[in-house]
C-alpha cells in the first residue's frame, strides 16, 4: 500500500485556477513570464476586471469542477485601479473563509494573495507554493463527490436509483 | 387475503432475510429530532412507535430528483439514452402508514392520466408495500374525514397491526403472498385478534361530501384571501405531501453532454406558474392556495376520480406558519 | 386500550403578556392609526401569526415566551398590505429585522406602529429607530440552549468532522425554501437560486446543490440577518441551517468590530470597508 499509495501520490498532478484583477496580478503573472522566471504549470489564470468582481460562487464552482486548489489575487491595499475594489472583496473573503471553515471546506486549498504589476517573481512564489501545499493535500475528491449529485444523495428513500445513475452516466 | 400472526422478533427476522435477498428496505428510523423513511441494513434500525415520519414514502416511486435520459453530442450526431428501468432494485417499503399506502392510488392516477409514465409505472411494479395500521394518531390526523381510516389497506401489499405480544399480518395482494414466502416460518397461525379493537378512533373532522359540494362554487370566495394571509409560499406542504405530484423538467448540461432530469416543484411557489413574459396567472398567495386546495378537492375528483388527499396531516406539521389544511377545510 | 390515543396538545407554556397587548391593538385599530395588525394567536401546537383588521378579532391576539417566529417577514408583502398602515407586535429578533427593512428602505416608519412586550409585561411602542436600537441594547437577548450545544460541538470537531456533518445535514434538503420564505430579509423579487443565465445554483435537490444554495443564503446574509432563527425553526426537516446565518453574525461582530445591532442599522458591512480591516489569510 505505502509503495502503490506513494506512487499515486507523486502522480497527482494538482488543478489550480487563478482568478486574478487585470491590472495588478495579471500584469505581474506577464512580468513573470517575460523575465522569464519559470513557475509550476498546474494553474489557469482566469482574469477580472478587479478583485471586487470575483464572486464567490466562482470559487465553489471551480471546486465543483475539478480545481484541488484555487488562487485568489489582486492589487495590494490602496493600490487598487478602482480605488476601493480590493477592500471589498477582502471583506468578502473574511466572511466566506469563516463560513467555509464553519462547514468543513478546506479553506487550505484557497490561496488569497496581493500579487502587484511589478511583482513578478511573487507570482512564481504564490503558484509554486500552492502546487506544494495542494500536493501535499491530495486530490478535493471528498467535495467533488457531493457535486456528483445522485449518487451521494442522502442516505434515504432515493439512494436505491445508485445503480440506475451508475448504467445511465456510463454514456 | 390471508390472515396471521408474527412475533416482534419473528417480523424482524423476516425483514432481515429481505434485506439478505438484495432487496432495498425503506422504513422509518431516527433522523436528529426527526423520524423519516431511511434505507436499513438492518431490522433493529427500524422506529414502530412514532406517529408519522416527515415525509411520505412516495419518493420510492418518484424520487425528489430523477434522471430521465442522458445525452451526449459527437461530431454532429446526437446520441440519446433512456433512463435504465430494469436498473431500478426491487424495494420494500416498510412501516408506512394506511394514509400513505393510500397516497400511491392518486399518484398513480396523475401519472397514467393520459400519457402512461414508465419511470413511476417501473418503479412501483418492483415496490412492495407493507403498512402499518395505526395505533395512535395526533391533532393534525384526519384519514377518516377523507374516507380513509387507521386500518385502511388501499394501497397495501400486507398491513399489520399491532397487537398483543406481536403484529395481526393480514396478506392482501400476490406480491405480499410472495414476500411472505421468503421466511414462512416466521408467520404463524393467526390468533383471531379483532383488528378494530386495536385501532386509534379517529372522529371526522369534517364532512368530506358538503366541502366538496361548496368548492364547486367557491372559485371566487374571498375565504382564499382570508385563510391564505399567513401563508409563506414556501413549498413545504407539497414535498411532504403523499399525493402532491407537480415537477420541474431542469437539464444538467456540460459541454455537449448532459442529463434531463426530473425534479419537484409546487404549485405554493410563485415562479411556477411565471410566464417568460412577466405575466403570472397566479399572481397572489391567495390564488395559489386555492388552486392547492381545489385540485386536491375538486379538480382530481373531477377529473381522475380521486382525491388529492389521504390525511396523513403532514403539510400541517411542516408548515412554519400552521396552516392546517383541516382545520382551514372544516371552516369553508 | 392503553396504545389507543390521540396525542394532545402541549398546555400552554410561558409568561402570557396578552391583555394589555390586546387592549393597545383595540385603541390603534378604534382610531384608524393602524388598519391591520400584525401578531400571534393560538395555533393547533404553537402560536402562529395572524392578521386583524377590526376590533372584534382583537381577543385573539396573543404574546408570549412562545411566539419566536419573526413576523417582519410579512412587511414586505405588498399582496397583503398594499398601502395600508399596519401594526405589528415584534420579538427581540424581530425589532432587529424592522430595523434592517428600514436601513434597507424596504418599509416606512410613518406607516407602521412597532409594538413589543418587555420582559416586566409592558407594552412597548417605539417612535424611532433609535428607540428600537437603544431597547435592543438593554433588553436580554433571548438564548437558545440547544444551539449554543450544537456550535459547542461543531467548532469542537476537526475539519473532516465538520464537513461529514455539513454535507450529511444539507444532502437532506429537499429545496422547499421555507427557509427563503420564512427570513424577513429574503424579499428579493428574483432569489438567484431562481436565475438561470447563467444557472449559478443548480435548481435540483442534491448535495452539492444545496451546500451551494446554503452558502448563498448565508453569504447573502451578511450584516443583514437578525440572527433570530427563523430559517431554522421553518425548516420542515429540521437541518440546522440557521446555525450557518448565525456564524456569519459571528464573522461579521469578530472581524469588522461591530455588535449586530450596529450592523443592522448601518450600511452593509459587505458595501463598506475601512482600509484597516484586518485579516490574517492574504499573502
């Protein structure tokens, strides 16, 4: 078991998503790549306006969808191209890591960092140390598990269709 | 129908031999504070003392959320794949009560109004169902103003009652006979136990001919507006309720693969009647509770000659603001 | 027979506050200053709310220890108000809800005469927000035992504990949004549960689509709820998903320095910020 599980283990090639603001860490991740600093290649960089505009349903969805990890970033405090965008999705972090946390979902596999334009090696440092701390986590199966919806139903009345979703989702 | 006997531990045996045939048995157990169906691995799992579970058994038959075909897009062809019915586990459904046993009859009779519904029609030829007659009932019960009653067995494939040191099984139907075949040994003779003396007496609530007459003409009473003032609009009584049969057609897609499913709905929201224009013919809470109350009253007798209600009480005991439907009955 | 029973009703628990209550309805309903008004009476277990419209209904009006449900639910139901001006009697939650509606300028003080019944049996009426927010400051905040048990254990639990009891409870969930309905709070003409471009919740009852459902109502909550537990106490099923608003609550005093009843009455801790703001997770 040791040798097969740690086999897996170093097989496990970690899905980060990146929703970074377009004027700071996005203009940082160019700077990493034209100073030609190398980074790990797990992540996809989705970009936004601002850090205000992240909506945290996005967050789950990347969940859901198949991210082990996920990296949220922006302008630093008072540096923000819309002045006050960065402030009020720190508020909104606060709230959602705390409520996260509340219900058992690995706040560990979100990585919030200020990541400026002239930052570029920061950026390296952000994605490699998430692929590190993901790696070590292993795949988010447990979350992904309840996203497959009628096969985690609750253990009632419903969970006789098991066998019926297994024959049908074999398309 | 045949009549026995069977022994608490004689039941319980039995009850195990069905799960050891593979079959899935549905029956009530402790869910927090609550008591609902649950599936069982094991017989001693089983809550016999509660007076009704929070939800009826009708999910065995039509699930809160159902697949009804898959589908998958590949290089211009569209392939389509029925929801699997041979797939669907023989089932058991134990420990309900007359009132929901009673609740498959309209059911079944929405699903095969005119288009016969194969996922519901499959899923209950596999389904047996073993009631239990009641004992007890609380101040939200009320089988017998809606022509049901404690020892009802419409609906039943065995029902037992209990009584003195064990249960009165009384066999109704071919299926019954042939579950009762995988343990025999646990029925004995019957003892000649009178069920009715075991019975809870239930008094009428209300006179179920005289409702029915005065709903008739009652479509612009302003008693909706007046009994309906408290109502949220939440769908509580329609997920709870034995009969309430209103569903969603939703798709959950991915790229170019998805599943249509099959979800419950209630007539209690007020997106379910909402047109894609903005125009809602149900525009008020008052409008809404008339139509839950005239189709399970008027329109199902109507139409499919049966009626929308068994009496279990549940969407009283469900709901946040205490709209009980009897009481709210009794007074029109 | 000793098993052949019909189960009765509790008696009648807690300190009954009803006659003067009934007696300052009568006074405001005789006067026209209010045309409806909105309180509890006797319901087949619990007192539920009910709706009175003249003088002679007045007698049924109740208050007591018993009458938890949070009756501001209906202030913004324009189906049953209209323009009328309307009393209502409010528990301590339900005071702190008012005061939402109206920072939110769902409601208006000019229409609406907000009584309450304090702890010595006084009929209390309010004038201003002010009045409500200084009684909300000194009147004791009504505790629920069995919930604090229930945080107790669940912030005792690892993470993995947590997350096994979460998606346990919320896989039950059958999407009846008696939850919705029942939060004084949810008025939103369109919940997003209900947008479909793009379908951010998937409408189905199953795990994952009610772990996100939750987490919107809750997240939606945040410097608005009252933490009075209606949504919990509505829930047929009996999850504790009031316990998820309430650990917002909890966000919100610990990190943004502000008691609930100031949050309440202030803009939206989540449209505000102070450059200060601390937190310990941005790197």
């Amino acid at each position: 078991m040791g040798r097969l599980g740690g086999a897996l283990m170093s097989e496990f090639e970690p899905k980060i998503v990146a929703f970074v603001c377009n004027w700071c860490t996005y203009a940082g991740a160019d700077l990493t790549g034209t100073s030609r600093i190398k980074y790990a290649s797990n992540v996809k960089i989705v970009r936004f306006p601002c850090t205000g505009r992240i909506d945290f349903m996005l967050l789950l969805k990347a969940f859901a969808e198949g991210a082990d990890g996920i990296i949220v970033s922006g302008c630093h405090p008072n540096d923000c191209h819309y002045t006050s965008g960065n402030f009020h999705a720190r508020r909104r972090w606060v709230i959602f890591r705390g409520l996260l946390n509340f219900m058992g979902i690995d706040v560990n596999r979100i990585q919030f960092s200020w990541v400026s334009a002239a930052e570029g090696a920061k950026w390296a440092d952000v994605v490699n140390g998430t692929v590190t701390t993901i790696r070590e986590l292993g795949p988010y199966t447990e979350y992904r598990k309840a996203a497959d919806y009628l096969v985690q139903q609750d253990k009632s009345i419903i969970d006789g269709q098991e066998a019926l979703i297994k024959s049908v989702s074999s398309l | 129908m045949k009549k026995c006997f069977i022994s608490l531990a004689g039941l319980q045996r039995w009850l195990n031999v069905l799960i050891d045939t593979q079959k899935h048995l549905y029956a009530p157990v402790n869910k927090g504070a609550k008591v609902d169906f649950g599936r069982v691995a094991s017989a001693d799992e089983i809550v016999f003392d509660h007076i009704q579970t929070t939800q009826s058994a009708k999910s065995v038959a039509f699930p809160r959320t159902d697949v009804l075909f898959s589908y998958e897009k590949e290089k211009g062809k569209v392939q389509l794949e029925n929801a699997d019915l041979t797939a669907y586990p023989e089932t058991v459904v134990f420990g309900l009560h007359p009132c929901d046993a009673a609740g498959f009859n309209p059911l079944g009779a929405i699903f095969n109004w005119d288009y016969k519904d194969e996922l519901y029609n499959a899923r209950m030829e596999r389904t047996v169902v073993i009631t239990l007659a009641c004992t007890k009932a609380d101040e939200y019960c009320f089988c017998t103003s809606v022509n049901g009653g404690p020892g009802n067995t419409v609906g039943s494939d065995i029902q037992l009652t209990p009584v003195k040191d064990g249960f009165l099984a009384e066999i109704l139907t071919e299926k019954g006979e042939a579950l009762v075949k995988a343990d025999e040994a646990a029925f004995e003779a019957d003892r000649g136990d009178v069920k009715e003396k075991y019975l809870v007496k239930l008094p009428e609530k209300f006179d179920i001919k005289t409702v029915q007459e005065k709903l008739q003409t009652a479509f612009e009473s302003p008693i909706w507006k007046a009994q309906s003032q408290r109502c949220i609009g939440c769908g509580a009584c329609a997920y709870v309720c034995p009969t309430c049969a209103c569903f969603d057609i939703q798709e959950d897609a991915h790229g170019t693969k998805g599943k249509r499913l099959r979800c419950w709905d209630s007539c209690g929201f007020a997106l379910f009647t909402l047109h894609t224009s903005g125009h809602n013919p149900r525009q008020t809470q008052a409008q809404r509770w008339r139509q839950r109350l005239l189709h399970k009253f008027s329109y199902m007798p109507d139409r499919l000659s049966v009626r929308g209600c068994t009496g279990c009480g549940r969407c009283s005991r469900a709901c946040p603001v205490d709209m009980n439907i009897a009481e709210h009955l009794r007074s029109i | 027979m000793e098993d052949v029973l019909i189960e009765k009703k509790p008696a009648i628990a807690g300190n009954s506050f009803s006659g003067e209550l009934q007696k300052t309805a009568n006074e405001l309903l005789q006067s026209g200053e209010v045309e409806l008004f909105i309180g509890y009476e006797e319901g087949t277990r619990f007192p539920r709310p009910c709706f009175i419209a003249s003088t002679d209904e007045v007698g049924k009006l109740i208050f007591d220890d018993r009458c938890t449900g949070n009756l501001a639910v209906y202030l913004t139901r324009k189906d049953l108000i209209g323009d009328k001006k309307v009393g209502i009697t409010a528990s301590y939650f339900a005071l702190r809800s008012i005061l939402r509606l109206l920072t939110e300028h769902q409601i208006q003080l000019d229409k609406l005469v907000v009584l309450t019944v304090s702890a010595e049996k006084e009929v209390i009426r309010f004038a201003t927000t002010d009045d409500i927010t200084a009684y909300l400051q000194t009147a004791p905040i009504p505790v629920r035992e069995d919930d604090k048990a229930l945080i107790e254990k669940l912030n005792a639990m690892s993470r993995e504990e947590r997350w096994e009891f979460w998606s346990a409870e919320l896989s039950k969930c059958f999407k009846c949004y008696a939850c919705r309905a029942a939060c004084p709070m949810c008025y939103c003409t369109k919940c997003i549960v209900e947008e479909n471009r793009p379908q951010w919740i998937q409408p189905w009852a199953s795990t994952l689509a009610n772990i996100e459902w939750h987490i919107n109502r809750a997240m939606h909550m945040t410097g608005r709820c009252a933490d009075c537990g209606a949504c919990g106490a509505a829930c047929p099923l009996g999850l504790p998903i009031h316990l998820l608003s309430h650990q917002i609550v909890q966000e919100v005093t610990d990190n943004f320095a502000l008691d609930v009843n100031q949050a309440v009455s202030g803009d939206n801790a989540l449209s505000t910020f102070k450059p200060e703001d601390k937190e310990n997770f941005i790197k």
